[in-house]
C-alpha cells in the first residue's frame, strides 16, 4: 500500500475520518444491540454490518483519492442524468419507508439514489460553471445553471424533504460562491429564518393547500409541542430524555435505557444514545473530531487555485457540514424530524460509501493543490 508514502498525502483528513469511524463503530455496537438481538437474534448484526461497509468505504475512498478528480467530472453529467431518471422513477414506485418512497431494490440490492444525487450535484454544478465560463450575466446561462442547480432538490423533495433540503442548500452555497448578486442570498436568507420562526402557521397554510404531506405536518406539530404530540414526537420525546440521562459524563459505555425504546436507535438518533452514555464529553469529543474534518475540507478548497476543485471541496464540506447540523439539531429538538443521518457513525450504506466517495475526491483534489501551491 502506497498511498500512505505519498508527499502530499491528506493525513489530517484521513485521520480524522479514521477516529470518526472508529469510534462511531463503538457507539453503533451500543446503540444497536438491543434491537439486532430483538429482531435478529444476534446483538451483532447491525455492527458487523456496519464494519464491513466502513472497510470497504475506507478502501473506495483510497483508491478514489489514487485518481485525477478530472476523471470524476468528465463523466459527472452523465452520474448526474443517471441519478436524476433513478430520483424520478423511486418518487413514484420506488419503495416506501415512514411514509415516503425513497428506497430502490435493484435484485436484492437496496439503495438510497436521493443520497447518489448529492455526490452527483456536487460533481457536476462546478463543471456546469466551468463550461458557462462563471457569465450568469446572460439570462440563457443563468436560466441553465438554475435548472441544473434545483430541479434535482425538487424532485427528490416530493419522495423525502430532508434530502431535498440538502439539495438546495448545496446548490444555493455554490451559487453564492459564483455569483456577484449577494442580495438575492441576504432575502434567501432572510426568508429562511422567517420560515424557521413561523413554521408552525407557514406548515399549516402548506398542508391545506395540499403541498405539505400529513407525516410532514404531524412532525412540525411534534416539533413545536413534543408534550402534547407524544405519538407523533415519540422518537424526539425519547431521544431527549436519553441527552438528558448523560448529563456532562454519561452513564457508561453499555449503560443506555432509552436505546431499548428509540426508534432508529442505530440510525438519525444514534446521537442521543452517544449523548447518554459519554455524556457531553463524548458528545463534544465527536464535535471536535467533525470541526477538524470540516476546517480541513474548507481549507482544501481554499488552497484550490482552480475554480472547479474549489467548488467540488467547498460543496462537499457544505454536504457534511449539514447533514451534521440537520441530524444534531432534529436530536436536540432545534429542528423538525427529518430523518437525516450523522456521517461516519450511523447505520447505513448508500450514505456512508457516497461520503467515503467525497472525502476521496477531496483527498485526490488536495495532491493537486498543495503542487500548485508549493510550484
């Protein structure tokens, strides 16, 4: 294995990847035990699982850190039309879970595309900058890249809004990035906190008028009063008594009770299971470990002096950077449910190998930078 000799191999970003990893294994093994031994009859299920996908992750984003990002681009609007067919035909037959379709059983293969599609925006917005040559004065440029840009956060919106959300977000931070008109983001911005602290009436105006879907309203409902909505809020109500338990320094690896009564316990919850046994020591302790992982994301792209890998690094740091957010503050009850999970630590496949992916890509682009930078 070579890759560890190389000069400008990412050892920071590696590193921390590795931690994460590693400890997000020894917190999944808790959290999931209960439920594996219930459903499964194995208390090991779900960590065995999860090990293997980690392993093989952490070879895929090797081998993708191995190779010219440019290999990635060049074929990205093709990942991006192929993801994009694969969103469109799971919103209408694809497989339902809590409610929503967003689930494809390829011959015994299940996969998330929702999840493929952020890899794939992320790949193919800054080459659909780099072919428009960054002029959006033109109105044909930039009726294009905002097609490019939101019709995937649509789509993927009508099967599952979390998603859809970090779509947009993704699409939006790179657009600020490229564009000289910042009053248009200010407003963005401005209407999003007003729709964060009007949600409630907002939600309920949606929902009469049909574009908001009953388990999308019943978890802004739970949301703003978890107490009076405990079958709606059942998940939250229970994760925030887990937070609660941990207190500064937990209850002991093993000790949980509330992960024998959450829901997705090894999934977008897992967080408050860490929160009950590490207490918010072990919870700031994976803070930490994300923060270095960001910074260093952030710092990649900033040390790009090309346009395209700045962008890919930057709108990969912005994908885990709030999914993060999103999963931490649904946990804590900042935010409504919306089914979002924590990177490198809860169970899953299609989500963590995509972010396997990423961080390789981010890997790859470094090499390239720091050349340029030291040339």
């Amino acid at each position: 294995m070579t890759f560890a000799k190389h000069k400008n191999f990412e050892y920071i970003l590696f590193t921390s990847v590795i931690f994460l990893v590693v400890f997000g294994l020894i917190v999944l093994y808790s959290a999931s035990s209960v439920q594996a031994m219930r459903i499964y009859g194995s208390p090991t299920y779900f960590f065995i699982r999860q090990a293997i996908f980690c392993a093989a992750g952490i070879i895929i984003m090797l081998v993708v850190s191995s190779m010219p990002y440019r290999l990635f681009t060049r074929f990205s609007k093709y990942l991006y039309i192929g993801v994009l067919m694969l969103v469109i035909v799971t919103a209408f037959s694809g497989r339902i879970s809590r409610g929503a379709s967003r689930w494809i059983n390829f011959r015994g293969v299940i996969f998330q595309p929702s999840e493929l599609m952020k890899l794939a925006l992320i790949l193919y917005l800054p080459k659909v900058v780099e072919e428009l040559k960054g002029d959006f004065e033109k109105k044909d440029n930039l009726i294009r890249f905002m097609i490019v840009a939101y019709v995937p956060a649509f789509v993927v919106t009508l099967a599952n809004l979390s998603t859809g959300i970090i779509l947009f977000i993704i699409a939006t931070s790179i657009i600020f990035v490229v564009s000289k008109k910042y009053l248009v983001f200010v407003f963005a911005l401005t209407m999003f906190v007003v729709a964060y602290v009007f949600a409630y009436p907002l939600s309920q105006m949606l929902n009469n008028a049909g574009l908001l879907k009953d388990y999308q309203m019943g978890r802004i409902l739970a949301w703003k009063d978890p107490e009076n909505y405990p079958d709606t809020a059942y998940q939250t109500l229970q994760g925030l008594y887990a937070i609660g338990r941990g207190r500064i320094y937990g209850n002991g690896y093993l000790a949980s009770i509330q992960k024998s009564l959450l829901p997705e316990a090894q999934n977008d919850m897992i967080f408050a299971v860490l929160c009950e046994e590490l207490g918010l020591a072990g919870a700031g302790l994976f803070i930490a470990l994300y923060l270095i992982l960001i910074y260093r994301i952030f710092y990649i792209s900033i040390k790009s002096k090309r346009l395209m890998p700045m962008l890919i690094t930057f709108g990969i740091g912005i994908h885990i950077a709030i999914q993060v957010i999103l999963n931490i503050g649904v946990v804590t009850n900042v935010l409504p449910n919306t089914g979002v999970t924590l990177p490198f630590v809860s169970y899953g496949g299609t989500s963590l190998l995509v972010t396997f992916v990423e961080v390789g890509i981010v890997m790859s682009i470094s090499k390239i930078s720091f050349k340029e930078s030291e040339a």
